[in-house]
C-alpha cells in the first residue's frame, strides 16, 4: 500500500488547511455585526443566500470551512478527495468575486485595490485543481498478489500478478 498524502503535497495541504481551520474558526466566534456583513455580501452575489438567516449562514460557512481545512490536513484523507473539496469550495468563492461589482476591473479578471483580498481565491482553486489533476493522487493501491506494490496509473485494479 502507497501513502494518501504524497511528500509533494504536504505543503499545499498545509498551507491551505491551516488557513481555511483558521478562517473557519474566526467565522464561528463571529458576532452579529459581522454575521450580517458576510450575509449581505453573499447575498449579493447568490440570491439563495436570502431564504437563510446571517447567523445560519455565517455558521454553515464556518463549518464547512473548518470540515474543508480539517480534510487538508489530515493525513488520512487522499489528495484527491480533499482537492475535490477546495476546489468545490474555491469555485463558489471564485464566483462570489466575479459577481461582486467592484472587486474586479470592467472586462477583466484582476482585482481592484478593494478586491485583493478576496483575489486570494483564485490560489485556492489553483491548489485544488492541482491536487485533481496529480495522477498520483489518483492511482489505485497494488493489491498484495502484485509483484511491483506500486501504485497503478490505471483506473481498475492492478492486472500484473505473480
């Protein structure tokens, strides 16, 4: 059996976990005022957001940003699968600064001094859709009758036994 986490991907791992556990945990001690910020900002951005309160919100996007970040650090999750999450996760803030007006110049993604930090988000995807495309992450574990106990490039099982 090969490892889940590969050594080319603990430091996007860590990196990004750490900061999305962080990001999450501040949203949970979030007090009403900024509940109501990130609600209305949202809401701009994806009506959907409306049919729920600021406090439902506030506490849905906190924990799936500490269930994300939680998932990038463990080392027992695949690359894979945690990728598959960040970039779920990144694409939905991607497009919440695409929507936003004056976060981006007009015909142009590249952010406006206001739109910086939400830039961040575009690394976020890139980090996933990295993490995705890694054939390793991917690869299936040899089974035990496999001479070579490498990882296969192959999408079935190994076919190269004793």
């Amino acid at each position: 059996m090969y490892p889940v986490m590969r050594p080319h991907h603990i430091a996007p791992r860590l990196t990004t976990g750490a900061f999305m556990l962080n990001s999450g945990l501040r949203k949970l001690r979030a007090d009403e005022q900024t509940e109501q910020g990130l609600h209305g900002m949202a809401a701009g951005a994806y009506p959907i957001v409306n049919r729920m309160s600021p406090h439902q919100f506030t506490r849905l996007l906190a924990s799936t940003e500490v269930a994300l970040g939680a998932a990038l650090l463990s080392p027992l999750v695949p690359t894979a699968l945690a990728g598959a999450g960040l970039t779920a996760f990144a694409t939905g803030l991607v497009g919440f600064y695409l929507r936003t007006p004056g976060t981006h110049q007009k015909g142009s993604p590249l952010p406006t001094d206001e739109g910086v930090p939400l830039a961040k988000d575009f690394w976020l995807l890139g980090i996933g859709l990295g993490f995705l495309s890694d054939r390793q992450a991917w690869a299936w574990p040899c089974p035990a009758a496999c001479r070579h106990r490498k990882p296969c490039w192959h999408r079935k099982p190994c076919r190269h036994r004793k």
